[in-house]
C-alpha cells in the first residue's frame, strides 16, 4: 500500500515501509535470508573485532562494520534502493528527532526508577570509560559513538521490516498486527544484545532497554526515516553520556 490510514494514527501519510511489499523492491526469501546474516555478522563484528582495535582511532573499524556490513548487504540485494532507507531531513524531522529522544528520556528514566525500587541494576560501562577519558578521547567517543548508534538502528530496523514482510507475505497476517508483532519483537531482541554490556541483567535489559527500543523504533514507524530514529538515538545516548560527565565533574570538584 502506498498511502497508510496510520497504524495507531501515529504513521505519515503517503509513505510505507520499504522492501516487505516489494516497493521500491521486493528480496526473495533467500535474499532476506542473507541479509539478515549480514545483520548479524555485522553484530559479530562490533564484539569480534573490537577486541583487535582498542586504540583510539582503530575502534572505529568496528563501528564502521556494523554499519557497512549489513548497508552494503542491502544495498547489493535489493538493487541499489538504500533511499527507501533514508529519506531527506529538514526541521520536522529534526523536531521528531528532538521529540522523541525526550520522550524516550522521560521513558528510560520512569522504569528505571520503578525497576530500581525491586532489582538491582547494573551502569553502562562506557560510562566508567568516560571519566578516564581526556578531552580529545572524548570527542572521539562521541564521533564513534555516533557511527554505532546508526548500525543499532539497522540492526533494530532492518529484522523489522524483514519480520513484516515474513508475517504479511508468508503468514498472511494483517499489516497493523504484523507491526505490533515485529515492533515488539525487534525490542526484545534489542534488548538482549545488551546482555553482556549489563552483566546479563535479563530483567533490567528487557524492561529498561527493551522499553527505550519501543519508542525508539516508533519515531521509524512514524517516518520511515532511519535518520529521524538514528538522530533520536544520538540525542539520547548522547544527553546521557553528557549527564555522566557532568556529574562525575561536579563529584571531583
């Protein structure tokens, strides 16, 4: 369908999801398979080879592989269509990207709380890395930083829209079901990524994580714009990483 009536009311008009409705093109099975694949080694390549380069600029390969890695994948199976992807961006997607980072802000801190209150949870260590680091570390962590949340949203993005086309195409199920059903699931899948980055705290990284990825991917869902969702990731992560400096700042003065 070109036009959507807009599932829950919140998607824009006149643009659908890419690629599960053979618009602008349609993969076959097996290209789906392999694309998720590329996700996935995508994945492996940010934990794997981040152990090979820790140095200071090296630690971008990794990030740069699970970028490049499943876009390239994408951008040979589905016949060069990365713009059904992507879409420009102007202030209203900037004001998306503003309003749904703090949404997600307000989200993130609101479980956590309640999550707090029954379990214990554990601190992002990137957090610890950050009041070692020197002002030129820093800004190297923010630019890395900024490359790898990009490849988390096509690690969220792309099973997404994979899990529409299989639920829509093979299972036949209605668009607006498939979508609750893929929506949920990729958050799940999100937040079990970050198993080992949280000492495999299943319940802090399914409830705490897993809720952040749901609004994260709505702002997707709304657009279908990987920018505005990439750019509200950015913005979270980054206020957050920002928050940490600042108050380990105020703790040594």
């Amino acid at each position: 369908m070109s036009k959507t009536s807009g599932w829950l009311g919140l998607e824009d008009q006149g643009r659908d999801f890419p690629f599960y409705n053979a618009i602008p093109t349609g993969l076959t099975p097996m290209q789906w398979g392999l694309l998720m694949l590329a996700v996935a080694a995508g994945l492996a390549a940010l934990s794997g080879v981040a152990l090979l380069f820790r140095g200071d600029l090296t630690a971008f390969i990794p990030a740069a592989l699970f970028v490049l890695i499943p876009l390239g994948a994408l951008y040979l199976l589905s016949g060069h269509q990365l713009q059904a992807l992507f879409y420009k961006v102007g202030w209203r997607e900037l004001r998306l990207m503003l309003g749904f980072a703090l949404l997600n802000l307000l989200v993130t801190f609101s479980v956590a709380l309640l999550v707090e209150n029954f379990w214990t949870t554990e601190s992002n260590p990137a957090f610890a890395e950050l009041k070692e680091a020197s002002n030129y570390q820093l800004v190297l962590f923010y630019l890395r930083t900024f490359i790898q949340l990009i490849g988390e949203e096509l690690f969220t993005i792309l099973p997404f829209l994979a899990l529409l086309w299989l639920l829509t195409s093979c299972f036949h199920w209605p668009r607006g079901r498939a979508i609750w059903a893929a929506w949920i699931l990729t958050a799940i899948l999100f937040a079990l990524i970050h198993l080992p980055t949280y000492h495999w705290n299943v319940l802090q990284c399914l409830v705490i994580i897993g809720s952040a990825r749901l609004v994260l991917t709505l702002a997707y869902i709304k657009t279908k714009n990987l920018w505005v969702c990439s750019g509200a990731h950015i913005i979270n992560d980054w206020t957050l990483f920002t928050l940490a400096i600042l108050g380990q700042k105020a703790v040594v003065s």
